[in-house]
C-alpha cells in the first residue's frame, strides 16, 4: 500500500460559507476566506481567498467578488470549482513530477439535500478528487473537540459558521436528532449593516460590518470584561460626506438579540425531539459550541442560561470542524460508516 500511497495525496477539506479550510499531512495548510475575484471580460478568476477579500466592497466594474458559498451550500458552480483548484494549488507538495490522485475528506451541513451533495461532489471531482467523501459537520466537529461518537453517549454540539447554525445531537457514530438554520455569522453581519443604517444613519460595508462583529460582537449586554469601544468609519446618508462613531458592544447585543434568539429556539426545538435516555446524558456533558460565530463575547453564558445546561466551547472553535475532518480522513477506515463514499 505504501508504493500506492505514494500516488495519492490525501487533503481534508472545510468547505465554509466565510472561510475554508485545508489540512493536509495533519496540518492546517490552507485557512482562507471563501472569496473569488473574476475578471468580467475574460471570466478568468484573477485572485483567490485573502487577495480576493482585499478587493471585496472595492471593486470597479471590470472585476466581481464572489462568494461561491451561500447558507453553507454551492450557490455557483463554476467560481467553487476555481476556488477549490486555486486552494490546492496553494499546498506546498513534495511531489512535483507528476499530478497525484487527490482522496478528499468534505465536511457538509447536516441539513444538506441530494442535490446540494452532489454540487460539493462534482466541483470537488472537476478540481481534481478521484475519491470524495463527504462528512456532516457537526459530526466532523465533535470528532475535532475530542468527543468519542462512537460510544453509547449523547452529546450535543452547535456549530454557528458562517451561513448555518448546525445543532445536532450524536451518539453511536450518528446524528439521532438535528436541526439546521440559516442564522450564522453572515445574518449577524447583515444585523450590524442594518442597524448601523437604521440607528446612525451611517452607511457601512460588509467587511466594516464584519470587524465590529469581531472587535465589539457581544451576545449579552453585561460583560464581565468588555471590550473598548470601537470606531467606525462609513458614508453618513443625509450629507453623503464620510465620518466616523464610536460604537459599544452593548449596541451590537441589541442588534444581535432577534438572530440569536432564533438560535435559542432551536436549540431548545432540538432538545425536545431528543430521546429521554440521550437527554439525561446531555444533562450529564452539557453542550459544546464550535464554529466561528461561537466565538461572540457572552454566547455561551446566554445559551447556558436559557437551556439550564453547562456549555463548553471548543479550545479553537473556527478549526474544530476541519480538525475534525483532518482525523476522519486519517481513520477513513474506521469512519467510513460516517461518509458517503
């Protein structure tokens, strides 16, 4: 087998609304954000992942971004295809005589239908995979924390990404219950946009958007440390001149309160379809957050004070689920129940 090994590179793959991931030899190899930019006149894809997020909000009309993902699903086929190739490229191999067979190990979100798994297989078969497996994400996310899902135990997991908050409750290697919404990280870049508008009359881009959510995002209004107050800079739409406010994350806890209200719904729609036997284990281990949007100042002390459950969040939430894939793929032998082939 070793010779044949040889011959075949083996890469897992995190194929996020926001970002994607790509390990590589147990190695994170590839972190990018999940961006394209094209060329209008030529369809040639000019820039990829960072680069192309540098130009996103700032192009002019001879170039687009794309974002190929949308609600965790392929929404365009052909600027996913050039983003997987443009992301492989990007690992640094050994081999340079010749092209190896690639087996590729994809995470995908648990409420994913036939066709959408087929769209994450083609573009990953016309990137170059001769072997794909897929993986549910919230499975691929506990096998990432350390959870062993293959025991007679319940465990709950969350992953909030970028398009969708996966819940899935898992035991005996497979999801008994879980439930998918479309209310991530993207949903609450929108909430700031929106109230930065309607609030301040301050008119913002989604990169803008996106850093307060990460400088002063906040899920709760009380914080025991809280961070500063940051500076936002935008077009003021009475003058159309641009300037700058301060924004609290007490104001960003405001906006965010309806999305992550939706979250908690169903959250608790989850716990309740769980059989009794799995509830008392989830009593026992609590909850576990991972995914980027599990990062946001106060989720977890909300989430445990609606649900009554201890909540533990990943060591590093935004790697867990491609940790989790990367193992997967090491062990496709004994995971092989959990993928598709």
């Amino acid at each position: 087998m070793g010779l044949f090994d040889f011959f075949t590179q083996e890469i897992a793959i995190d194929l996020g609304t926001a970002n994607t991931l790509i390990i590589y030899n147990d190695k994170v190899v590839v972190d990018e954000p999940s961006i394209v930019a094209m060329e209008r006149g030529s369809g040639k894809y000019i820039a990829i992942g960072r680069q192309a997020q540098q130009m996103h909000g700032k192009t002019h009309e001879d170039i687009k971004t794309i974002r190929p993902l949308k609600d965790g699903v392929i929404a365009d086929f052909q600027a996913a295809e050039a983003m997987i190739r443009g992301m492989i490229k990007m690992i640094k191999t050994k081999n340079t005589f010749f092209t190896p067979s690639m087996r590729m190990v994809i995470c995908i979100p648990s409420g994913i239908t036939e066709v959408e798994k087929r769209a994450v297989r083609d573009s990953a078969e016309h990137a170059g995979a001769k072997e794909v497996y897929l993986i549910h994400e919230p499975m691929a996310a506990a096998i990432g924390i350390g959870i062993d899902v293959e025991e007679p135990m319940g465990n709950m997991i969350i992953d909030i990404g970028g398009g969708t908050s996966e819940i899935a409750v898992i035991a005996l290697g497979g999801i008994v219950c879980d439930k998918n919404i479309r209310i991530a990280g993207d949903e609450f870049t929108q909430d700031i946009e929106e109230y930065m508008r309607r609030q301040h009359n301050i008119l913002i881009g989604e990169r803008t958007a996106e850093m307060i959510k990460i400088e002063v995002g906040a899920a709760l209004p009380e914080l025991e440390n809280p961070p500063e107050d940051y500076a936002v800079r935008g077009r003021d739409l009475l003058t159309g001149i641009p300037k700058e406010i301060h924004v609290s994350y007490k104001e960003i806890a405001h906006c965010l309160d309806k999305s992550i209200s939706k979250i908690e719904e169903a959250i608790l729609s989850a716990l309740e379809n769980t059989p009794p036997e799995l509830s008392a284990d989830i009593y026992r281990t609590g909850i576990y957050l991972a995914g980027g949007g599990s990062m946001l100042r106060g989720l977890d002390r909300r989430i445990s004070m609606k649900t009554k459950l201890p909540v533990h969040v990943a060591d590093d939430p935004l790697r867990a689920v491609a940790r989790g894939t990367g193992i997967a793929l090491k062990n496709i032998g004994k995971f092989q129940f959990l993928m598709g082939g």
